[in-house]
C-alpha cells in the first residue's frame, strides 16, 4: 500500500475512521430552501466512493428562524422541512462506503451576505460591521445567546438522530463563534468580552449544548481559526491557546485548523499564487498543545506531502478538499499508487469557489463531473455501443478531453495537432507568473492518452483533404481560436490597434516587448492582469488600463484579489478602470476615461491587447457536409474559458 501513514486509520473519540483523508465542509449551492437534494448525496457519496476516510458536511446553517433569513442562498439549512429523510438518505450512501460523516454545524453572524428577505438583522457580539459584507450587525441580547445555542443544540439532534457519525461546530473564518473568540470584534463589557477567557466563553457554552444533546457515542469536533491574518485579530500565537481551552473544556474530540476571515480575503481559500500547506506550521503548534487529533486544510492536493505531513505528527488528519473537488478518486488512486491517473487541482477556484461567488453550483474547470454526479449522462461512462475510428485535430483542452473520453469508451481515437505538445493555451498560460501549476493539466493527458492508447499526431497541420483521405468514422475540430487584439464594438476604436500584440505572444516570448509595456485589459478574466504581473517580474515598466469598472471582473474574486495586490506591491505605474484606449503610435497611447470624458496620454513602446480569440473555424466549414459526422468545440465555436472546452469535450466523447 502506498502512503501507509496517510491510508492508516485514526479514532475520533468513539468514531473508527478508516484513513486521515478528510473532505472538509463547503458549500456546494446544489440546495433549494435549505434542503440537501439528491444533487447533494450523490456529489458527497462519489467522494466516499472515492476513498476519503471522512466526510464532513456542510455548512449546515442553524439560525432557528427561517432558511433565506441571513443564510447563503442555496447553502444547507438544518431545520428545512423534510431535512431529516435528506439527511438519513445522505448518510446511508456515504457510510456504504465505509466512510464516516460528520456534519458540520455554523452560524455566520456578521458574515452572512445580508439581512435577507425577511430583514432579520446580522449578529455579532459587537455592532461592528465586517468589511466583506458592509452591514451593522446587531449585538446579541442575553436571549439571542440563548436561541443561538439552542439552535446549535437542536440542529445537533437532528443530525445526531439522521445517522451522522459527529458533529463538527464552526468556529473559525470570522463567523459568529469565532467572532466572539477573537478581539477585533468582540468589543463586550459582560462577561462574554475581555480576556481570552470571557471570549471563549459563549463557544463553549454552544458546544457544551451540543455535548449535551449528542451525548458521548458522536464524535464531536471544533474548526477553530488559528490565524486570522488581520491586523489585531487573532494571531498565530494565539492558536495553541485557543486550542487548549476547548481541549480543556473535556468535551471536543478533535480541532480542525484554519486561518482567516472575509476580511483577510486572498487567503481564505488559497489560490495557486499560495504555497501548498500553506496552514501545516499552524496545525503543527496546535498539534503540540493537545493531545487530541488534529485536522489540517489549506491547499493540500498532493497524497506525498499529506504523507509527510501524517508521518512527522505535524497533523492527525489532512483535508484534501478541492482535490477531490478536481479527482473524487484520487485517494483511492493514491492508494493503489496510481498517481498518474490523478486529475490535479490546481488551485485556479474558478468553478468551485467561483460559482459560489456567482451562487451557482460548484464544479471544476478540469472535470465537468464534478457537481453533476446526480445526472446518469456525467456519472456513468457508457461504452461505445458500436466503436469507430474518430479524428480529432485539435490537442487543447478541448479536443484533449474528447480523446480521453472516446478512448476510455472504446473508440479508436487519431488526436492530432499542429503544435509540437500538447496542451495549446494551457502552454500559454502556464507561463506566467504564478501559475505555472497550470501545467498539472496537460500532464495529466498526457499521461491518460498514452495510457489509452491514443494515436497521438503532433507537429501536423492538417487539411480538409487529409482528412477526407483518411476516412474516419467522425471529426471533431477542436482547432481553438487567435489571439483578438482589436477591442470590442462596444469600446472606442482603436486607432493604431494593427501596431500593438497580442496577449499570447507576449506571455509564450514570442515577441519582446520594450521597456514602457501598456497592457489594455479588455478580457474581463486574467489574461491582462497575468501580463502585468508576468511583465513586471521581467523587468519592464507597465500601465494597466481596463475597459470595465474593475479588472478581472469575471474572474474569482480571491485570485483577482491576489493578482491586483502583486502587480501593485510590484510597482505597476498605473491602474485606471473605465477607460479606454483611442490611439497608438510610437512612443505613446492615448486614451479616454469613459465616466468623466477626460482624456490621458501614457508613454508606451509596446502595446500589449487583451481581448480574448477569434474562433479558428476554418477547418470546420471546409469539412462540413463532406463527411460522414462532424463536431466542433471548445473555442473554435465560440472563445471562452477552459472549463467551457474541456465541458464540451467531456460531452461530445459521451455523444459519439
């Protein structure tokens, strides 16, 4: 067996948990009015099927009053009508596998988006408003102390009489009990405020309830905040501290650490431009302070270093979450060391925390299974009922997905490329700064087309006649777009624009800027601010000018948050939102601020445009109606992002 430590098994309190990967709670916006739907079961049983030892689900909201009353939209409500079927439902397919589950009980105080429908005011220990959400909470009264912890309490019975296996209580990321833990927002002068020890105070008093009415044959944990990252809050050192008092207390099993809030967002959920185990030295010191098993997260996604974070006792458990967001089977794939199978994530958040933000389902960019695991079409690869010979020309995404599909279905699959590698804008971006764990992604066709067997064609240009010529069975062009330099109809024209280069070109060195680099931003995702940070690191002077009134505006927030804050601490010129760009000509660019009118010039030796790719379809039209199946996809129908080629290749190897 491979990884022993991490595949050996662990208790927690009066619960056997079969190995120390965890999937730890998240939201997944598969719920309607606060119920779980079969949406949600099958997407936790897929990661149990997939090998995790434990699975705690959740957030389950547990304000007693209404599910759309300051609640997520769409997150778990614990008292829904109905919850308790949902709920048994769930836990049976998930501990068929042989996998325990928890269920993780919060409260966002301050935090929740707003008041809600039914205008039900935040609350906080204190009336301070929290900078994400911008909304004055109400400070709670001794009886909305009261009703909170008796909710926790309540919502503990449901899901204690549902079939969990334990109860995990959210104390950490700036929600209500972690906001009475820390005092940057805890400003009481009762017996809940003051020192460390008035502060803890009321959490302990919820997880005592829960203690209560769960009695000692569940597993009960805390998620603690052991580093809020903000200036005042809870610190680092303060982890062990907070640690041993709910050690303490004699009623926790174990501690799942974490850092942050919302108003330390870029770190909250780590994105690729943070160092995997980035929270590892904050369990540690948690870990040495109690003796009871410690769960750690942040951007864990490699089964090697959850190994060695196990075997040096730096931690007891190690939540792999996204990871298995991107691969619900890669402990099972860890464990029989095929690691080459592994979808990596890659920590892009772009369709799983990037919906949430968009209150859409999650899924992920690399595996457009994810989040659909409750649709037969996703969730069962059928095979061929009849195998042909299918060309596909085009080795991106796109058409690298549909390869592996086909051929994992039993057709016999031609890929062919131009280029000399596989992978064609992922090379690209790959290349700049920061993201060059972008490069997981064609590894992992590589790896899967050799082992399929794939005829794999590379460093041939193919024409309508070759393909006629080799008579496939079906086509399917994935021949990607070029670059767009020219803005959009909806902007200024840009008077110059055939001088400037595109965005591509620049990123893959290609071409050498000069020295003063204005880089117009009119792609809405990171495109534009990717060449500013890569610019700036190889030494040239930048301008960032963007069309709209932020940048990276379709773009998850936590890494547009990132992105901004590395180009600005590495010395940008200049950042103007709402403009756009009029004229080129050497040595200079001008340009209109579009809500004041008023106009500016910017030095500028190259000009570097950023609006997305021209459909490369040619092949396409040339072919149809000239052989016997023909498809296209990814951006040669229309340019968009990678998740939208790789759904598509996904989809069309189901088709044919």
């Amino acid at each position: 067996m491979a990884y022993p430590h991490l595949f050996s098994p662990i208790r927690i309190g009066p619960v056997e948990v079969a190995n120390r990967v965890a999937v730890s709670a998240h939201h997944n916006n598969f719920d309607i009015n606060g119920l779980w739907s079969e949406r949600t079961i099958k997407y936790l049983e897929a990661r149990a099927a997939g090998g995790a030892g434990l699975i705690i689900a959740g957030a389950i909201r547990v304000h007693p009053r209404n599910a759309e009353s300051i609640c997520w939209p769409r997150s778990d409500w614990a008292f829904a009508p109905g919850q308790p079927e949902m709920f048994r439902a769930g836990t049976a397919a998930i501990k068929a596998h042989g996998t325990a589950v928890f269920a993780q009980l919060a409260h966002g105080g301050r935090q929740y988006w707003d008041s809600g429908e039914d205008m039900e005011p935040l609350l906080a220990p204190s009336a301070i408003a929290c900078p994400a959400i911008a909304e004055t909470p109400k400070e709670m009264e001794p009886e909305d102390l009261a009703e909170v912890a008796e909710s926790f309490a309540e919502a503990a019975a449901i899901c204690a009489d549902a079939g969990f296996d334990g109860i995990e209580v959210h104390a950490a990321y700036g929600y209500l009990l972690s906001s009475f833990i820390t005092p940057t927002t805890n400003r009481r002068d009762d017996s809940y405020g003051g020192d460390l020890t008035a502060r803890m105070r009321y959490p302990l008093e919820v997880v005592a309830r829960v203690r209560d009415v769960i009695g000692p044959g569940m597993a009960l944990g805390v998620r603690m905040v052991a580093d809020e990252r903000v200036e005042g809050g809870l610190a680092a050192a303060d982890a062990p501290l907070v640690a041993a008092a709910f050690e303490a207390s004699g009623l926790v099993d174990y501690l799942s650490v974490v850092s942050g809030t919302y108003a330390s967002e870029g770190v909250l959920d780590p994105t690729l431009y943070v160092a995997p185990g980035c929270d590892v030295h904050l369990a540690e010191s948690v870990r040495q302070a109690v003796q009871v098993p410690v769960l750690v997260a942040g951007r864990i996604k490699d089964p090697a270093m959850a190994e060695s974070i196990v075997a040096e006792g730096r931690a007891d458990l190690v939540a792999m979450t996204r990871a298995t967001i991107c691969d619900p089977d890669m402990p099972r794939k860890a464990r029989a060391d095929r690691i080459d199978e592994i979808r990596w994530c890659i920590g892009c958040n772009q369709r799983c925390i990037g919906n949430l933000e968009h209150h859409l389902p999650i899924s992920c960019i690399q595996n457009p299974v994810s989040g659909r695991e409750f649709d037969p079409f996703w969730a069962r690869m059928q095979p061929a009922p009849a195998p042909k010979a299918v060309m596909v020309i085009g080795a991106g995404p796109a058409g690298c997905e549909a390869a592996r599909v086909l051929a994992e279905r039993g057709h016999r699959v031609t890929l062919l490329d131009r280029a000399e590698v596989i992978g064609g804008q992922i090379r690209i971006i790959e290349r700049g700064s920061g993201r060059g764990e972008w490069g997981d992604v064609h590894r992992y066709y590589s790896n899967r087309l050799d082992a399929l067997g794939v005829d794999l064609r590379l460093s041939t240009a193919v024409s309508a006649a070759d393909v006629q010529a080799q008579r496939p069975d079906a086509v399917v062009i994935a021949t990607g777009s070029v670059a767009r330099t020219r803005p959009f109809e909806h902007l200024p024209a840009l008077e110059g624009v055939e001088a400037s280069v595109d965005v591509r070109s620049v990123l893959s060195s290609e071409v050498e800027p000069g020295q003063r680099v204005v880089v117009y931003a009119g792609d809405n995702y990171l495109q534009g601010l990717t060449a500013a940070d890569t610019l700036l690191d190889r030494g040239h002077r930048v301008d960032l000018v963007v069309p709209a009134a932020s940048p990276g505006a379709k773009a998850e927030a936590q890494t547009v948050h990132t992105v901004v804050s590395r180009i600005v601490s590495k010395g940008v010129a200049s950042m103007r939102a709402m403009s756009a760009l009029t004229r080129f000509s050497p040595g200079r660019v001008e340009g209109v601020d579009m809500l004041t009118g008023t106009s500016f010039t910017l030095e500028c030796d190259t000009l570097v445009s950023c609006f997305g790719g021209v459909a490369d379809d040619g092949l396409y039209h040339s072919l149809k109606g000239c052989v016997p199946e023909l498809h296209r996809i990814g951006d040669c129908v229309a340019p968009r992002t990678t998740d939208a080629a790789i759904f598509e290749g996904g989809r069309i190897g189901r088709l044919i």
